[in-house]
C-alpha cells in the first residue's frame, strides 16, 4: 500500500497539525507501549513496526511535507490554514536542584493546505507637510503615494491625509473609482506650517473608520520627519482606541529629527512598526514593502499564550522574525502581530528549569491563537512540552536555526543595554558594548551597520555622545535582523 494510503497520523495519535515535538513525544510513548521486549500486555511486534513507520516518515520533516503533499493530491488533506515547528536546546536535562536555562524557538508559519485568499485593504495615508519636508522629502512621499494609487486593486479602499498645525482630507477614503482624481490631490500638497500630528491622526482615523468592517485590513501609514509637542498623551490614546477597534497603525520617521521613543509607543499601542528612513529615496520601496506585506496578510493578532508548571519559569520572550523586539504578556498571552502569506513568523522563550528527579516532566502548556481573515475563522494550537531529567548529562548539538536566531537575539539585546547605559551616563560601558557589537555584525555579514556601529563609538570616545542619525540606524537595523529568519523555505 502507498505510503499515502496509510494515516500515519492516526496511527501515532496525533492530529495533522502535530509539531515535530508532538510526534516525537507520541513516537516515544507508543513505543514504550507496544515494544516487543516492554513485557507488557500490549507488546506486538507488528503494532511496534506499524509505529516505527509512521515515525520514520513523520518524524523527518522533509519526508513529512512530502507525504502530506501526495495526501494532499488524493483528496485527504486537511483545511488548517496555519502550521507550526518548536525547536528546543535541549533534549535532556540534569536533574538537579540548581536552576537551567531551556530556549524554545517557536516558528509559525502558513501550512500550505489551504489556498490564500487577499482581504480586502482600508488605507488611509496621513502625511506631513510641514516645512521641514519641503523639497526632496515631500516630494519623494508624493512618488510613492502615487505608486500605490496605481498598485492598490479595485475593492481596495484609499484615502489621503495631510497635516501640518491642522489636518486636510486631501482624497476622502473611497474606493479607486477616479484615479486621476487621487494622483491630482495628492499632486497638490505642498509644504507649510508646523508639525501637530494629533490632528492628522484623528483626521486619518475618521477616513479608515468610515470602511472598517472585520473582512477588510484596516491600516493606517503616518509619515513624518518631525516632533510633535504637547498632544504626545492625546495621540496615544487615539492609537490604544484603533488597536482596540481592529485598526492597525504603521509609521515610517523621515530624517533624523523625530522622536523614536514616542513614535514607536504610538505604532506599538495599534499593533504596528516604526521604520526609520534615512534618506528620502528609500521613501517608495518602504512604503511599497508595507502595502505588499499588507495584501499578503495570512493571518492576524497572532497570540502565544504560555503556562509553565511548578518546574518552569518564563525568563523571557522575544519576538524573533519579522522583527525583533521584547514582549511583555497580558494574562501569560504575548502578542506576536500579523502573519504574512509565503513568511513565517518566530518567537524565542527563555524558560528556567529545575528538577531533582529523574525522569520525564511537563513543563509547560503552549497555545497559539490567530485569526484567519481570508476564511473567517480562527485558529488554534496547543503543545504541552515535557522533558527528560537524567543524572549524566550527554553532550547535544544546539539545532542551528536556533544558535542563528540566538546570535542575532544576542546583538538586538545588546544595543538596548547600550541605551541603559546612555540613559545611566556610564559612556565607556556603550562604547564597547557598540564596539562589540560591531564585531559581531561584522560575522553575520552586515558589514554597513558593523561600520555605523563602529563610528558611533569613536564618537563616544571623542565626544561623549552619538549622533542622531547614528542611535536611530543602530536601533532599526538591529531591529530588523529578524527579517532575515523570517523568511522560507
């Protein structure tokens, strides 16, 4: 009989959407089950083969995505949208009294087995023109505001925003019906004024507000080059108010002037990114980036909920791919943003173990929920992860996914303690924590934020400080080494 014939899920107990730890660990019980030499009353020989087949295929996860590929072809395929793999440190454990650090890397990612289906965009575009973006920088915004005009599909929905001390509705939110009509407003702004970003955001909400419905993907896009004064508290509240709605916001800072700690509070509270621009030529593929990955969306409020047991303790979590960033849990759950279709998304756990006795433990209960907008559902998976204490340690490779991940973990956290020691005084400390980092860019094979790194810490020596420009490309570059994990196959 055909491999595919055979339900070698079935036949280890376990449902399609089964981790590669799932099975190995039903892999392990079973065989303790029905061994041949177990002298047991469920011994056979035969069950016993029937289970070792079933792992040979499933527990290799190459020739696993190939039998499910052939399921797949005969009509035996499942409908889960999303899929996941856990790769853990370590396989065992010594069981001590002393305390043990235990990494999981948790990588969620489309499965496959059901056909993406776009949702429908709601973007409104709320730009700046103040004076400050006189010239090349307001220019380049209106390229790539014109870009997206001609790249958004006809269900989508636009609306365009601008402000400097007050905000105009320069194309009311509408489905692009008259095209002409949106590349000549966005034609005619120019730039005057100071910079209130209050006011456009509350401005560019009323536009999104106006279309939002769960079946669309409603998102906001500021972008500006300066501070705001005075309306930072005012802002957030407006931000915390979308986030809670549904409504996504996305900020993209121009230049070096604006302020990275509120503008990144403001994204965060409405589930977006900061990205850093530079110079004003990088304003188009950005923002082109954003609306690809927005139309890709796969999934959304991806969660990752974690209850350890007397024996565990979560140390830490990180979001690891797209991007990199420290969570903070509600109620155990840490949110994890958007799944993109053809990408994955990763977090890393650091959980600290201790046990005295030996033998097989749980140590923690792992669920992960999404919603599924493409199928108007949501979806769910669980693992309970136990693991071997034993008396004699023996030496086991790290999987190398995970000491990549790790390395770059080590440099992201790295350039937040250079920070603290700023904020702190202690100059010399960030200095060669920055040359440092430095050295290890320079092996991950970012030769141009090594040399950023490594400017700005002459800088510390020489002068005390960093400058602008320099603390904005550290911190968001940094932040995006997880784009390079989040990539697959």
């Amino acid at each position: 009989m055909p491999e595919e014939e055979k339900d070698y899920y079935a036949i280890l107990g376990v449902p399609p959407t089964a981790t590669q730890e799932e099975i190995r660990q039903a892999y392990r019980r079973l065989a303790r089950r029905y061994h041949p030499d177990s002298h047991s009353e469920e011994a056979s020989a035969e069950k016993f083969q029937e289970i070792r087949e079933a792992y040979s295929v499933l527990g290799d996860l190459g020739r696993r995505q190939a039998y499910d590929r052939r399921r797949a072809e005969r009509g035996r395929d499942v409908t889960v949208a999303l899929a996941w793999d856990i790769q853990v440190s370590r396989q065992t454990l010594l069981a001590i009294p002393e305390e043990q650090m235990l990494y999981l890397l948790v990588d969620i990612r489309p499965s496959g087995k059901t056909a993406f289906k776009r949702v429908p965009l709601n973007i409104c575009l709320v730009i700046d023109q103040s004076t400050s973006m006189d010239g090349d920088r307001l220019n380049h915004v209106k390229i790539a505001a014109h870009y997206i005009i001609e790249e958004l599909e006809k269900d989508d929905v636009l609306g365009v925003v601008s402000f400097n001390d007050r905000a105009t509705v320069m194309f009311p939110s509408d489905r692009l019906k008259d095209r002409q009509r949106a590349h000549a407003r966005v034609s005619s702004i120019w730039a005057s004024g100071g910079t209130e970003i209050l006011q456009g955001l509350r401005a560019g909400l009323e536009e999104i507000r106006r279309f939002h419905t769960r079946e669309t993907i409603s998102h906001l896009i500021l972008l500006t080059d300066g501070r705001t004064y005075g309306d930072e508290q005012e802002c957030l509240s407006e931000a915390r108010r979308a986030g809670l709605e549904g409504i996504e916001i996305s900020i993209l800072g121009i230049g070096e002037d604006w302020n990275e700690h509120f503008l990144d509070q403001l994204a965060k509270q409405a589930g977006g990114t900061t990205t850093y621009i530079a110079y004003p030529q990088q304003i188009r593929p950005v923002l082109q980036d954003l609306i690809q990955r927005l139309s890709a969306l796969m999934a959304r409020n991806v969660t990752l909920t974690v209850h350890p047991t007397e024996r565990a303790r979560v140390e830490a979590v990180f979001r690891t791919a797209p991007y990199m960033e420290t969570l903070s849990p509600t109620d155990h759950t840490y949110s994890l943003g958007n799944l993109m279709a053809g990408k994955s998304m990763q977090a890393l756990l650091e959980i600290v173990v201790r046990e005295s006795q030996p033998g097989f433990h749980p140590l923690l209960h792992l669920e992960m929920q999404a919603e599924v907008p493409g199928l108007n559902r949501q979806e769910r998976l669980v693992l309970d992860l136990e693991r071997e204490f034993v008396t004699e340690l023996v030496e086991e490779p790290v999987p190398p996914t995970l000491v990549k991940v790790l390395s770059r973990l080590t440099i992201f956290r790295m350039q937040e303690q250079v920070w603290k020691a700023l904020d702190e005084g202690r100059t010399d400390e960030a200095r060669r924590r920055l040359e440092t980092i430095a050295t290890r860019l320079l092996d991950l094979g970012e030769p141009e934020l090594a040399h950023t790194a490594l400017l700005e810490a002459g800088r510390l020596a020489q002068r005390g400080q960093m400058s602008s420009r320099g603390q904005k490309a550290i911190r968001y570059g940094t932040r995006s080494l997880g784009l390079k994990e989040g990539m697959w196959p």
